[in-house]
C-alpha cells in the first residue's frame, strides 16, 4: 500500500490484453498511479518455458528494465521469475490477468513479500462458445465441406450428404463432460438448449447441475457419443484420456479439447482416429504448442478441426481481464482484502 502517495505500475500487456486496456483499467481504479507501459509479443511470438516459470514471453531482461521503481505489475504474459523479483526489490504487487499465475515464481514471490494475484473466469464465457463451436464443426464436417468450396470452387462437400458420410446432430445425442467448472457449466447449458443428453463426470463438483451426473469416469465414456474435456490440468488429470479410455467409447466417437492439449495423449488419439473408434476430433490445445510440423495430426485433417489455442480470444475477455486485475489493484492501494490472491 501507498499510504495516499502515487503508485508506478507496469503494464506489462501484449497483442491482446493491450498496455492500453491495462492502462485505461488501472487509471480509472487508482486516482494516482502513474503508469508505464511495455509490449510483449504474445500471440504472434508463442509463449513457453521461461527459466523456472511456464507459458510466459521470453522477456526478462525487458521486464527487469521496465519494473525499476516499481511497486505493482499487471501481465497477462510476463515472466516474472527469481531473476525478475531478485532485480525488483520494490516491486509489492503482481497481478496475473490469466486463470492461473503460472508465469509466476510464486515460491520466489512468497519469500519477498510479493502478492500475487490473478483474474478468474475472465474467458469462460468466450471459451463455452468456443467449445460449442468445435464440436459442431466436427459433428457436422463444416471445415472439411468450406475447404474445396472456399479454395477451388469445388462442390465435392456434398459427398458429406450422402448417409454413410454425414454427421451427427446435437439433439438427443448423449455427450459427456469431463469437468463441470466455470467453462463445463455453461457448455453444459447449451447442450441442454440444443436438446443433447447431457451427462457429467466431475468428483469435486457438488450440488446441481445441468445434465445427469455420472459417478466415474469409465461410465461417463462408454455413454457418450462426444467427450468434451473441462477438467484442469493437474499431475493426476495429465494424460487423463489415453489409448484405455478412448477404447471405452461407443465406435465412431467425437473428442472435443478445448482445455489443456495435456488433458488427452495425442499418440493415443491419432491411433484411434486411424482405426476409426474415433470418428472426429476438435482441438484448440496440443501437448505442445505451436504444434510441431511433425505432428501425426496434420495428416488427418479429414478427420480433425484445428485452431491454435484461440479458445479464449474475444474483444470481451480482453476488456474483462483488464478491469478484474485493475480493481485487484485498486484494492492493494486503498488497503483493502484482495480478491484472488495467492501468496
């Protein structure tokens, strides 16, 4: 806290949380904080493995440049690792405008009296009519139909008429979640609206909800004619669908990621679309991303939608990023409980 005095803070944004929006954000929660602004270049340069922190831009040294003096950082991207709290010993706060602060040193953080904060449920709504989307993109074979339409005027989509070749319908269609969450829920929403059969597995999820809950995991499979994941991604949920799992799905089944790539062993998959006990798949996460040129799944394109990890890109989630990390700010500065804290 600033005991009425100004507070510098870093805007440490990128090509979609704009230094702006964290700006115009922080200036209409703090009357005297004076900002400076610094951008990274996610997503057009991918984010990965900074030193001991993950999915962060490879900006250290700009970080460190930018924080001299400062008491409060808001990033949706930057790296603050030991090198970046050690060369900062005035640096109080950090606001994290993502889910979960794992671009952080949060042990490093914690020994320097450093808050960490971050912004739940920012895209959750974005991420729900992602999900959505990809999975009628493959049940309906809409990228493999526009493809030869949009790029050679040509009119082979309609093969996707013809009985053996075309889709499936949302309506009374039993779909599995796997993960009931901010995200799940409302996907779950949806699918009732459009009339699917929905069923839920999620062991730490009490309470009502939308669709029949399903006490395990195996059962949810062997019911669902789609899976869609929504779980987190932890030790014990990497790798949670594997080559057992997808082999307990009805032949023919539809896999819908729009969480963690991790989530789903991608050997596995390619396997199971290559013997057809998977029939399609919709991915917005990989194991590893930007996805590697080598992949297996870049030769069954016929069979898979892919888009590169755009789940949460709306004007919306920006916008909503920006405001939860700035009133987090604002709190800090008037001595208030902060919100989202994790150290």
């Amino acid at each position: 806290m600033t005991a009425g005095n100004s507070v510098r803070v870093v805007a440490a944004g990128d090509h979609f949380v704009l230094p702006s929006l964290i700006t115009r954000a922080v200036e209409h929660e703090v009357e005297r904080a004076r900002v400076t602004e610094l951008e990274l270049g996610w997503p057009l340069e991918p984010f990965g493995p900074v030193a001991e922190v993950q999915e962060a831009s490879d900006a250290e040294d700009a970080m460190v440049e930018a924080l001299a003096g400062a008491q409060v950082l808001v990033t949706q991207m930057g790296p603050v690792t030991e090198k970046v709290l050690a060369a900062c010993p005035d640096l109080r706060l950090v606001v994290v405008c993502r889910g979960g602060p794992v671009n952080v040193n949060l042990e490093a953080a914690k020994q320097r009296d450093v808050r960490v904060c971050f912004a739940p449920g920012r895209n959750a709504a974005a991420t729900a009519e992602f999900t959505v989307g990809m999975m009628l993109a493959a049940l309906r074979r809409i990228p493999q139909a526009h493809g030869p339409l949009a790029r050679q005027g040509s009119w082979e989509g309609a093969t996707y008429y013809t009985y053996e070749q075309s889709g499936l319908e949302l309506e009374d269609l039993p779909v599995g979640l796997v993960g009931y969450g901010a995200v799940g829920s409302r996907v779950a929403r949806v699918l009732c609206a459009f009339g699917a059969r929905v069923m839920v597995y999620d062991p730490y999820v009490h309470g009502e909800i939308h669709g029949l809950r399903v006490t395990s995991l195996d059962e949810l499979l062997r019911r669902s004619r789609v899976i869609t994941l929504h779980a987190r991604l932890t030790p014990e949920t990497r790798g949670l669908i594997g080559a057992r799992e997808l082999g307990l799905l009805p032949s023919g089944a539809v896999v819908v990621n729009v969480a963690r790539g991790p989530l789903l062993d991608e050997a596995a998959l390619c396997d199971a679309l290559e013997s057809g006990q998977v029939s399609a798949a919709a991915l917005d996460t990989y194991e590893r991303e930007p996805l590697p040129a080598q992949s297996r799944l870049l030769g069954l394109t016929d069979r898979v939608v892919l888009t590169p990890h755009l789940g949460g890109a709306s004007r919306a989630v920006a916008e909503k990023a920006a405001r939860i990390a700035a009133e987090e700010v604002g709190r800090w500065v008037r001595g208030e409980p902060l919100a989202h804290c994790l150290t």
